[in-house]
C-alpha cells in the first residue's frame, strides 16, 4: 500500500471515535455471560448487522448449546492466499441482569460496564479495523474471528478457531491491553475441572460409623492437589469451588469441586495435569469414589520466533503513531494459546487498554480505542505485505 493511502486509512480512523463509542456503548449493554445463548447471539447478530452494511460478508457458524461464531471475511487484492485473522470473544463472565444494574457509563476518558475491556472494546475495535481495510484496500485476506464462549474455555468456539488459524499468517487477538499500555506475549494454560466424590450416606449420630463422608474425601484431595502449587515452576492449583452434604446431621453422600490449574508450557502441562488427575481419581478414603465430571482447557501461549517478530512489528507501529509498546506475560489464559501450539505467529492483547477485567470495576480507556486500531491496522498491512 503506498504511503498516501495509509495516511488516508489513519485519519479514517481518526475520524472514528464517536461511532467507536456508540458500538461499544451498545455491545456493553448486552447481557453475554457464556451461558447465556440468546445474548451472545444477540452480540454477534449486532455485529453482523454492522459489518454487512459496510459490505463485509460474514459465515455464521450456529451452536445448539452456546453462542453462534462468525467469520468476517475480506478476500483480498490476491485472491485466496493465507490469511490474516482478528480475532475476539462475544461472551463475558457475568449473568444475566448485570447491565440492568451497571449499564454503559463514561467518566472522562474510562468507560465502565459488564464486559467493557474484556473484550466488548477489542470487537469494536477489530470492527473498524476491518472496515477501514477493506476501504482502503489490503494484499491479503483478512479474517474477523468472533467467538462465543471463551471465558469457559472455548469447548465450542476451539474447532473453529483452530480451523481459521491454522494456515493464517498471523493471528491478533483483541484482548484488553494491559494497564501499562503494553501487549502479551506469553500466556499460561489453564485447566478447569469439576470433580465429584461419593459416599455413603448415614445418620451421623446414630450410625455415623457406618458412613464414608464424601466431605471428608474431598478434603483430603484439596490438601493433595493446594500442595502442587509451585510458584518457581510457574503452576498453580486452585480448588475455587465446593459444594456438599445433604444435611447437618448426615454423613455426606456426595461432593463437588471446581480447580483451576495454571502451567507456563505445553511440556509442563502434561506433568501437572498428570498428578491432578491422579489426586481426582484415586481413593482418598475406603468406602469412597471419585471422577471427572467435565475438563476445560485452555492451551498455554509460548513465545517463539515468529511470535517475537510479530510483536517487534507490532511495537514498530505503535512507535510510529507515538505509543510505546512492549510485550509482557500474564497469567491469564485466551483463545490465543489455541492459534500459537498450531504454529501460527501470535500476538495477544491488542484491544484498546482496559483493567480490573471480570469485576464490578472493569474499566476501559476510550481514549486508546483509536490509536490501538490504527496501530492493529497498521501491523496487519506489513504482514500482508510481506
């Protein structure tokens, strides 16, 4: 692209901020926790509305259980080469009601709401950045990647995501930037699991010896798996959720956990997810069973080569308009990992700036909506360039 069009596609985008605003304002007050179908759907279906009206194409990718997925596709001046994806998640963590109670609200340049930088803020931006190219013209495809159910770990979106990326040249996710302005370069893994534990159940004064507590099984797991935790290596346990017993005066029938497992590397993973579910399954108390209900997992986001180049180009961007950009880790995970094990260059966190993500204080910066697009923008052209 010579030089005049791309001044010409950042004072398009310059231009924008208003009508950045106002989608965002309108995504943000949408109820999308990611059990919430009709919300996500919601979400994806505004979004559609906007970029056929641009005259973008989208490919719809309906689900029974959770939220559809959309593919926004620009084909390029070449044709059918690899392309580019964008990419983002419709659903939050927060339920039904929540924007009843903290709808969209501005003050100076925050704008606060369920779901505001993680990641209502990254779709919005990924939207114009799509159009703005396709205005102005780019060598390669491009590819907008909407997801459904990322904050659970993508047990529907991964296949497709998988799919998109996997002859991509380089995948950008518009996750919040940090607070400090800068993007991610690694990411850890995570696995979610729910464990059940079962006993026998009996009147816990007058036949207590004749009952196995389920309860007391799982304690003695919690203790096994907390142990794991190792901040040297980067891994962490976390038994967040617990729910048991019938009632006070019965030996417990039956448990419940959820864990949250954390790992650096892919290598790692295979360790630790080793010995937590060795704890889960085994018999901590005679009398009593354990099993896996259901497993998640997010896969961790290494930093090879290529990904460190995408990030040097990015940075160079950045530099250009006046931002200074950096990598840094987190111990977040996202749909990121999935595009870096495939060997897909990756960059994560390229959404406008944001903070306190999953709380009732999430934030996000309005005033970096315009500059993060145009840095995105920019990055893409010098990929597709080559």
């Amino acid at each position: 692209m010579e030089a005049s069009a791309k001044t010409a596609l950042l004072e398009h985008l310059g231009r924008q901020h208003q009508a950045m605003v106002a989608l965002l304002a309108e995504l943000v007050d949408i109820d999308s926790g990611s059990y919430n179908k009709r919300g996500v759907d919601q979400v994806e279906e505004r979004l559609r509305v906007w970029l056929e009206a641009v005259g973008i194409s989208c490919e719809l990718f309906p689900n029974e259980r959770f939220g559809g997925c959309m593919a926004a596709r620009l084909p390029g001046a070449d044709g059918g080469s690899r392309p580019i994806v964008l990419m983002g998640h419709c659903d939050t963590v927060f339920p039904e009601g929540t924007v009843a109670q903290r709808p969209f609200r501005i003050d100076g340049n925050q704008a606060f709401g369920p779901g505001v930088a993680d990641m209502k803020a990254g779709l919005v931006m990924n939207t114009f950045v799509l159009d703005a190219l396709r205005r102005f013209g780019v060598p390669c495809p491009v590819t907008g990647v909407y997801t459904a159910d990322e904050e659970i770990a993508s047990p529907s979106s991964r296949p497709i995501i998988e799919a998109e990326a996997k002859h991509a040249r380089a995948v950008f996710n518009a996750e919040p930037g940090r607070p400090s302005g800068n993007v991610v370069s690694r990411r850890k893994g995570a696995a979610f699991i729910e464990l059940e534990v079962t006993g026998r159940a009996a009147h816990s004064g007058a036949a207590h010896a004749q009952g196995v507590s389920a309860i007391e099984a799982l304690a003695r797991k919690i203790q096994r798996l907390h142990r794991l935790t190792d901040y040297d290596l980067g891994t962490t346990v976390n038994v967040g959720l617990i729910q048991g017993g019938q009632s006070v005066n019965t030996v417990a029938p039956r448990a419940t956990a959820g864990i949250d497992v954390r790992f650096p590397t892919l290598n790692i993973m295979e360790k630790i997810l080793g010995e937590v579910r060795e704890i889960c399954t085994c018999c901590e108390l005679p009398g009593s069973e354990s099993r896996i209900l259901c497993e998640g997992n997010f896969l961790p986001l290494e930093q090879d080569e290529a990904s460190r180049e995408l990030l040097d180009r990015y940075a160079r961007a950045a530099a250009g308009l006046g931002l200074q950009v950096a990598g840094e880790p987190t111990g977040g995970s996202a749909d990121s990992g999935f595009t870096a094990a495939l060997g897909t260059p990756t960059l994560c966190a390229t959404g406008p700036v944001g903070g306190n993500a999953h709380t009732d204080d999430e934030w996000c910066r309005i005033d970096t909506l315009v500059p993060r697009a145009q840095a995105l923008a920019l990055t893409v052209l010098e990929v597709a360039a080559g």
